[in-house]
DNA sequence: GTCCTTATTGACAAATTGCACATAGGTGTT
DNA sequence: AACACCTATGTGCAATTTGTCAATAAGGAC
C-alpha cells in the first residue's frame, strides 16, 4: 500500500510533525538531527519520512515565523544548526491543542463506527 | 497562515478523510454527495477541502481496491456512483482502527508536553 | 588515507492539492 | 422557451508537497 493510503496510517502524517517538533522546542533549543531522537520518543514515528523531510519542515516553519535558528559552532563535528520556538510558533502550537481535543473525538467517532456501534 | 500549516489544524487533513469515509460506507453504500453530509455530521471539517477532493479521493480509493462502485440511475436528477467497501477496504478500516489508539495517545503527549508537563 | 558517524542541504521526478470550470439531469419561474 | 438554480460528478492545470538520492562537511577510529 502506497502513497497517501500508507501515509495516513498511525505517525506517518506530516501534521503531527510540526506540532511535535514545536512541543519539543517550547522545552528547550535543539538542533535537527537530535530532534529526531526526541521526536521519536514522544511516540512519532520517525522511520516514515526521511531525515532531509525534518530539515525542509525546519526550513518552512523558520520561514512561516514559527521558529528561528542559530549556528552552533562550539561543539565538535560539522555545525548545528540550532532551532527555537517563536512567539508566533507558541501561539500556533497553543491554538492547535485547544482543536487537539476535538481530533481526538473525530479518531474516537471513526474508531467507534467502524466497530458497528452508533 | 497558508498551506501545511493550515491544513495541520483540526480536520483540515485528509489524513482522516480516508477512514471517515470508510467507516460510513461500512454502515451503508452512499454515493459521494451525500458523503460530504455523513462525513460532516460525524465531526469532519468538510469546509476544508472542495467537493472535487473527495470525488478524487473516492476514485483513487477505487482504484486501490479499498471501495467499488455502480451507478445508481434509477432515482431522479443526474446519475450517482454509489460507493460500496469492499474487503481489503475494511481490512484498511481495521488496521487504521488499531492504531488510532497510540495516534490520540501521541496528541495527548504533544499536548502535555507543550502545556509545561513531564 | 579510508571508513564511519554526525549534521545539513540540494536537486529532481512523482504525487497531491487548490481552484476554476465543464457536464448533465431535474425543478421552478417569468 | 429561456433562465436560474440545485443536485451530482468529473477534468485541467498550475502550484505546492513529498519521496528519493546524492552532495557537502567536520571530526574520530583504524
């Protein structure tokens, strides 16, 4: 099963992506590639989409105001490029928790369809 | 706010879209108007997305095996496709079903997190 | 020097979306 | 008849997004 049918099941979906990445971020500054760590152990599955796909989400969301970066020079191995959230980026992410329950209704009025009853 | 970033909001996604339909065609075959209803009445944002999405989605739903479908020329006014689940659609259903649970168990997560907790 | 790991980015085809428009049957109106 | 309007489905095309692969770059291990 390909494309949007194997993109829609459990974690796959970009639209956890950037709420995620934003939560991760309210707690404290990280660069990409740890943010795939982290992203993982909050429940996301990150095997489906390749790292360069958190990258360009990084890159959309500085661009889009919701978060700013800054060279990390100090540490060894190649440059980091270090992310924070905005103030745009915590009013997004506010926003998009107060409509989170209402998600969570709509998966629960499928789930509960689709089982027969209603 | 535009693209992506709209669409991660509540319901926008069609991520939902393609259970959604599946869990109304397993109480009944429809056709794709009255979809838009059902699909409304049961908490999806249908203001989100044009009728001609869902008509592509139904039509690539098709001809993934996941719904079939016959016209339906004997009620008055222009002729309706009526859409039936098919085996492998509700195999699809299921599988989406057991997963839902950790995909509203991360919304939770992101939620507490971005909410100061843990 | 060569290989491996960390870390980020670019390029290009393929898929998906947004939007407008086309088609078509039926109903009501002037 | 001509017109507007509602139901119902579909197409075309530009713009955006995704998937995949490869490029770059710094440092450490051997």
């Amino acid at each position: 099963m390909n494309g949007r049918f194997r993109k829609c099941m459990y974690g796959a979906g970009t639209d956890f992506l950037i709420p995620a990445i934003l939560a991760v971020l309210k707690k404290e500054p990280v660069h990409g590639y740890s943010l795939l760590e982290k992203l993982s152990a909050i429940g996301l599955n990150t095997s489906f989409f390749h790292p360069s796909i958190l990258y360009r989400t990084l890159r959309a969301m500085e661009i889009h105001g919701l978060v700013s970066s800054n060279w990390d020079l100090q540490t060894s191995g190649p440059a980091r490029r270090v992310y924070s959230i905005t103030k745009v980026g915590e009013d997004f992410l506010e926003n998009w928790c107060s409509t989170a329950m209402e998600n969570i209704q709509l998966i629960q009025k499928i789930v509960d369809i689709a089982k027969g009853g209603e």
